[in-house]
C-alpha cells in the first residue's frame, strides 16, 4: 500500500514538473518568446567578419542585455534557480556572462549588472577570439519597475530626476559610478560600453559624463532616455504649481550635489579636454512623452533667458547621436517599451543632434576648469 501511495505521489511530482517546465518555456519573458527573431549567435566565421560592426546589431544584443537586468531582479523575486532562471538565456547566445550584479544597498533589489565576453563559451564554439567592436565588459542598467520589492525606491529615483534634473543623490549612481571606473581601469575604457533604458539610461548618462570629466570615455548606448524637460513643463504651469512644486521638491532626499549639477554654469575659461570625445548614443520615440524632447531643436520649451545658456559658449555644440523611431504615432507602453529596439521591422533616423536639451546635459563636459584634469577619483 505504501509502494503505491509512494509512486502515485512521485507521477504527480513529475506531472507538476513538467507543468512548470511547459509553463516557464513559454513564459512572455523568456528569450525565445520575445527576444530578437533574426540574431544569430557568434560562430568562427566572426574571426573574420564581426557582427558587432553593424550598428543594429550591436543596439540589438546591448537591449537585451539590458532585459536581462530587468529579469535578473524578477528572477530573484521570484525565487528562480539557476535551471529556471529567465535572465541568463539574454546573454549567453551572445557569448558574454555575468560578472558582477549591482545592489541597491535600500532594499537589496538588483539595478545593474556587469556581463563580460565569455572567452570559455566561445572557444567552445571556435570562436578563437573576441570579434572586432565587441565589448569586453558591458555595464546594463534597468529602468523602473513596477513591482511591489522594488517600485519604492525606483519611483524615489524617478522623482529625484523630475526634481533636480539629477541622480547624483541616489545611492545607484555612485554603486553604478565604481562598477564604471572598475571595468574601465581593468579592461580600458574603449573595451567598455554602458547602456541603460529609461531611467537606468538617465543613471547611464550622468555617470557616463562624470567618468568623461575624468577624462575617460566610454561608449554609452541609452534607450528611452528621461527627458529634463518634463520638469522644466511642470515647473513653468503657474504661480500654484510652482509653490506646490517647490514644497513637494523640498520633501525630497537631495544633496548639494544634485542641487549643483542641476545649474550647471557654462565658463568662457575652459579646458576643453570632453570636447568631441564622449558622444553618446540615444534612442528615441516621439511617441514617448518621457524622451521626445531630445528630438526638439528648442528642447520642447525656451525662455529668453535660457537661450544664452542652451550651450557651450565656446562656439562649439555639446552632439549625441541620435536614433528616432520613425513608426508613427503609438501608444505610450509601447512608444516606451525596450522590445521595439530589437524589433525586426525597426525603422530608424540617424542624425548627429545638437539640440538645446542635449547641450543642457552635456554642456558641463564643454566648461571644465583646468584643475578638473588633476581630480582623483571624484565626480565632478
């Protein structure tokens, strides 16, 4: 009796296996549902000709390795194992691995994390070596996430943007900031790419730029980035707002660096060491209220008394090179979405913009003073 009771209960536990195997492979997340249809993996041929010369390629394998930040934290929310984890299946076809997860110190979730070529995986493959303009490290930041473990913090981050026009307060921006400075010192900085979505690409931009005060510049893919005109639009309602704004702002965690690096000055006594060395790439949608405004020659709004410090004064133009869907009107989730950046029937515009709100972000790299060569170690 018990020899039958034992096996009855060992083809339910089988039965349920296999459930839960079928229900995770057709998981909305897995990679095979909604990753890239037409990416293949790197094979030898990629000793001779690289796939990661062509730009969509490349914009390609770094949004997933962006989605795989996203998984990585829903995995551990969701208590996966290593043999159902999601997140993995976004690297490995690319031949690259994690290294290093970035921890938000507040609630433990994971913001970003490190991938490295896998030399390993790939020799296994005969892929003797790794193919020209791929990365050695990748550092992939998420943007928010709407889940109970983590919207707290994430929101904070996202107000602390509408607020000061910084994250330099955030204690992701300086975890982020050290993982940067680490890859860059242990591969070199042109083996090295950052890239963020959302609000992960705003974390991707100031610390992108605090490195290239430094001096150091890396490459910077940022998708969907948040745009400092959505709190230039709130700021300028009225009288009311304004007043209201002011007290909600002063509610808000800050620090006297979040307050400075959201006024800028621009010096006519420069040193112009970032000049045309850091030109990072974004992807926007003109559908998606939080980015379009890079896409704006005026950056949405201008005021007289902007316009004399829209830019370097030096006579030069703060540029980006910007990737503007051209789909046509769309819906916000979608306009948003990181997917339509891997999407088969992507169509893109490609220009080297130089608009106001792009100068207002990138101005700083125009306008350091010369002792800012000799600063160790410390964002600007």
């Amino acid at each position: 009796m018990m020899s039958k009771t034992s096996a009855q209960e060992m083809v339910k536990t089988e039965g349920a296996d296999v459930v839960k195997e079928e229900r995770e492979s057709s998981h909305p997340y897995a990679f095979h549902v909604s990753g890239p249809r037409n990416v293949a993996s790197p094979n030898w041929k990629e000793i001779i000709i690289s796939s990661w010369k062509d730009g969509n390629y490349k914009r390609t394998v770094i949004a997933c390795f962006i989605q795989a930040v996203y998984l990585l934290e829903l995995d551990r929310q969701e208590n996966r194992t290593e043999q159902n984890a999601l997140a993995p299946k976004w690297w490995i076809p690319f031949k690259y691995k994690l290294s290093q997860t970035l921890i938000d110190e507040r609630d433990g979730s994971i913001f970003g994390a490190i991938l490295e070529w896998d030399r390993a995986a790939a020799l296994a493959e005969f892929i003797l070596m790794r193919p020209s303009g791929a990365p050695k490290a990748v550092l992939a930041l998420r943007g928010t996430l709407l889940k109970g473990p983590t919207i707290r913090r994430d929101v904070e981050d996202d107000l602390r943007f509408l607020a000061w026009e910084s994250l330099k307060g955030s204690v992701r921006f300086n975890t982020a900031l050290e993982a940067l400075k680490s890859i860059s010192d242990g591969y070199g900085s042109n083996n090295v790419c950052i890239a963020g979505h959302s609000l992960g690409a705003g974390f991707a931009l100031q610390v992108g730029k605090a490195l290239a005060k430094q001096g150091v510049f890396v490459e910077a893919h940022l998708f969907n980035p948040p745009s400092v005109s959505l709190a230039m639009s709130v700021r300028n309602i009225g009288e009311k707002a304004t007043f209201a704004w002011k007290r909600f702002k002063s509610m808000l965690p800050s620090s006297s660096e979040s307050q400075a690096n959201g006024n800028e000055v621009v010096d006519n006594t420069t040193n112009l060491i970032g000049l045309n060395k850091w030109v990072p790439h974004l992807y926007v949608n003109n559908s998606d209220y939080i980015c379009c405004y890079y896409n704006d020659p005026t950056g949405g709004e201008e005021k007289a008394a902007d316009k004399e410090n829209a830019g370097p004064k030096n006579g030069q133009a703060a540029l980006a090179k910007l990737f503007v869907m051209s789909k046509g009107k769309q819906k916000f989730l979608e306009a948003h979405g990181l997917e339509q950046w891997w999407s088969d029937d992507l169509e893109l515009q490609l220009a080297l913009q130089s608009s106001k709100l792009i100068s207002k972000q990138l101005k700083s790299l125009y306008s350091l003073p010369p002792s800012s060569q000799q600063t160790q170690g410390k964002p600007q």
